[in-house]
C-alpha cells in the first residue's frame, strides 16, 4: 500500500506540476500577445497623431535619379590620398593655407575632376530617391561626404580667385547633394545630408564676413538652401525603419537575429544572447516582447524627437545597453535620443541663421545700407533647438551680427566630445556684399 502511495505521489505531482507549468506559459503568451497589440496600437496612434506619412519609394529611372548620379561620383572619387589635406582645407579660408596645402588641394581636385562633374549634373536634377534598404552603406555614404568636402575646397579656392559663379556653382550643389540625402528614407541619409549641409555652411559664413559674395549671388546661395524639415524627416525614417526592424524580427530565426546583432529586448532587465537562447527554449514568447519593447521604445524616440533640446540637456547619460543591438533597434535610452534630436534641431538652428544672414547680405548690398531689424526676414517664432528668437544687431564698425542666445552651450552638450566651433556656429558676422 505504501508503495503504491508512493508511486501514485511521484506520477501525480511531477504532472501537477507540469500543468502549472504549462498554466504558466499558456498566461504569458497571452499577457505577451496582449502587450504586443497595446504596444502596437499605441505606436500607430502615435504615428498618425504626429501626422507623419510614408510615401512608398519614387520610381524615377536611373539617369534622372539625382541619387544614382550622386553614388556613381562615390564609387570614383578618390579621398584616400588626400584626407590630410581636406582636414587642413575644407573649413580654413584660403588666406590662411600653407603653400604646400595649395598644391595639394589643386592636385586633389584635378584627380577629382570627374566624380565632382558628376555632382554638379547630379544637381541640375529636379528628383533623388534614396530607398529604404542596402542601396547606400555607411561606406558609400562616407565616400559622398568626402566628395562633398572637395566641392566645398573647390568653392574657397574659386572665392579666393574673385570667380564668384564657379564658387556658386560648387556650393549650390553641395546644398542640392545635403537635401537630395536629407529627403531620403533612412536615418543614416538623414545624417549625410547634414553633414553636407554644415560643410557648405562653413564657406558661406566665411564668405559673408568677409563680404566675398555679390547680392546676387547670396539671393542665389539663399534659394538654394535645403527646406527639408529635419525634425519630420528623422520621424519619417523612425517609421520607415521600424517597419523593417519589426519585419525582420516577425519573419528571421533567434539566431539569425543574435548573429545580426539584431536583438535586443527587456522584460525588467536587458538579456544577453545566451539567455535569449534560453527562454526561447523553455517556449518564451519573445518574439512577442521583443516587438512590444521596440514599439514602445520607438513611441517615445518620436515623442523625444519633436521635444525642445532645452527640456531635453538635463537628462543624464546611462549605461549601455549590454547588447550593441540596442542601437541596431533603435531603443536606446531617452539620453540617446536626446543627444540625437539635439543633433538634429541644432543644425536647423543653424540652416536658419545661415538663411537670415544671406537675407541681411542682399539687403545690405542692394540698399548700401543695413536693415535696422529682422522686419520681413525672420518671422520671430522660437527656435525649436533653443525656444529662443534670433538676435541682431548693428555694429559701428560697419557690419552686423546675427546669432542664438544660449544655443552654444546647448550644441557642445548635444556633441558631446565631438564639440565643433560652438560660439562661431551660432553666431554670424556680416560684411556687406562687394558689387560686380
């Protein structure tokens, strides 16, 4: 009898226990499947209330696509010999370059001459379509910025010689190349396009302090410059590549995933790869939490995104996460992208004094005299970057001075170590335009 106990003991509480087990599971799925709609929900709730809108990819053959002229001109150049000098050059007007650094930029574009003449037809080009996937690496997106670079040494040394048009030439299309990036599906176009943007932007301010440019040729430098809305394009590639992060996890093995550096999900901590592998034995649903965890991270990367970066300065740096793939699915912390969007709205400060400083230039050079005020220039609203208006003043020395109050401190937080020259970014010195 006790041995039958026994034997009923050992059957009956290994299979209560089982059916728990499997009680356990059968909640989690469905708590798992339940959290994975809300989050969904509430990302597309957020994505329509924002108001951003996907077009699907324009269909624009080859040889009028600005974007495969702009990537045939990367495959060509050839920066590799020359990055000493670029460094030396792109953002140093040309009174100040060595005599060897000369020579060498005029060799450097001499080399160049063909991947540039490609840029300059792709900018006469009226559409660019950067798709959403493998179209343009990193690599290949570096060769362009290099090659943008060159357009922006070629303009100093055409301002340098009085050939104003030539310079204008280079400039127009480097700001053509920045806004075809800009337009693109994908951050890291987004990315490029600013760096182009910040590269024309130095020659220009160097230009008009020195009051190198005509009015004509500012009005034209003025009308060249990108109108993309920086903020509302990085939301756009938030979406563009969500979707595609949210395909590749709904359709791709664990493994494939973990060899992509792919995944990265929380419950109440960050799971490393071998204990990914371990609840998706045991039959945890984490497809499921790892999707519920992207929209809801991807939620508040847009709602960050669209916030002031004065609001955003105080917050403080956290630890990484312990799988690189935190960047790869783009749900870093709030300090991550809050350093992204400080990026981002810091540059459309710029764009925006950048096209108020031409403004004042062509006013200055056709009247003989500068405006008293910003009247008709600027429309006073708040810079998103800084929720301050742009300053401007009048010197006795003849020029005038336009800038952002408090925006310096705020973009050396925003980069970080990679600081640039905060104070002069901000701030613009304007002589008066020669006449031709």
């Amino acid at each position: 009898m006790e041995r039958r106990r026994n034997i009923r003991f050992w059957i009956v509480i290994p299979g209560i226990l089982i059916v728990l087990a499997l009680a356990w599971l059968l909640v989690i799925r469905i708590e798992a499947r339940h959290r994975l709609t809300a989050a969904r929900t509430a990302w597309n709730a957020e994505v329509t209330r924002l108001g951003v809108t996907v077009a699907p990819p324009a269909n624009i053959p080859s040889p009028e696509d600005a974007a495969s002229w702009i990537m045939a001109a990367a495959e060509i150049v050839q920066p590799v010999p020359y990055r000493r000098v670029l460094a030396r050059t792109v953002g140093t007007p040309v009174a100040r370059w060595s005599a060897d650094d000369l020579r060498a930029a005029e060799r450097m574009l001499a080399v160049n001459a063909e991947p540039l003449r490609l840029l300059h037809h792709a900018a006469r080009l009226p559409r660019a379509s950067f798709g959403p996937s493998g179209d343009a690496d990193g690599l290949q997106l570096l060769r362009v910025l290099w090659a943008g670079r060159m357009l922006a040494v070629s303009a100093r040394l055409h301002l340098a010689h009085r050939e104003e048009d030539k310079a204008l030439d280079d400039l127009v299309t480097l700001e053509r190349m920045a806004s075809a990036l800009e337009q693109g599906r994908r951050s890291i176009h987004l990315l490029f396009g600013i760096a182009c943007e910040g590269i024309a932007g130095d020659v220009i301010r160097d230009a008009v302090e020195a009051g190198a440019l005509s009015p004509a040729g500012a009005g034209r430098l003025m009308s060249a410059v990108p109108d993309t809305d920086l903020v509302r394009a990085a939301q756009r590639a938030g979406v563009v590549e969500t979707d595609r992060m949210a395909g590749m996890i709904e359709s791709q093995r664990l493994d494939d995933l973990l060899a992509q550096g792919g995944l990265f999900y929380r419950t109440n901590s960050e799971l490393n790869p071998g204990k990914a592998r371990l609840l998706a034995w045991l039959g945890m649903p984490w497809r499921q939490a790892t999707l519920a965890y992207l929209y809801q991270r991807r939620v508040r990367n847009l709602e960050v995104m669209a916030t002031p970066y004065v609001r955003l300065a105080g917050l403080k740096a956290k630890p990484r996460p312990s799988l690189p793939a935190g960047v790869w699915l783009g749900s870093g912390s709030d300090w991550y992208w809050s350093m992204a969007a400080g990026r981002i709205q810091g540059r459309a400060a710029m764009r925006r004094l950048l096209r108020d400083a031409l403004a004042v230039a062509v006013k200055a050079g056709r009247s003989g005299v500068f405006p008293r005020d910003l009247s008709g220039i600027d429309d006073g609203t708040p810079e998103l970057f800084c929720e301050c208006v742009p300053s401007y003043r009048v010197e006795a020395n003849g020029t005038a001075i336009i800038s952002l109050a408090g925006a310096a401190p705020l973009w050396k937080k925003a980069m970080g170590k990679l600081i640039e020259g905060a104070p002069a970014l901000f701030t613009w010195k304007i002589s008066k335009p020669r006449l031709r």
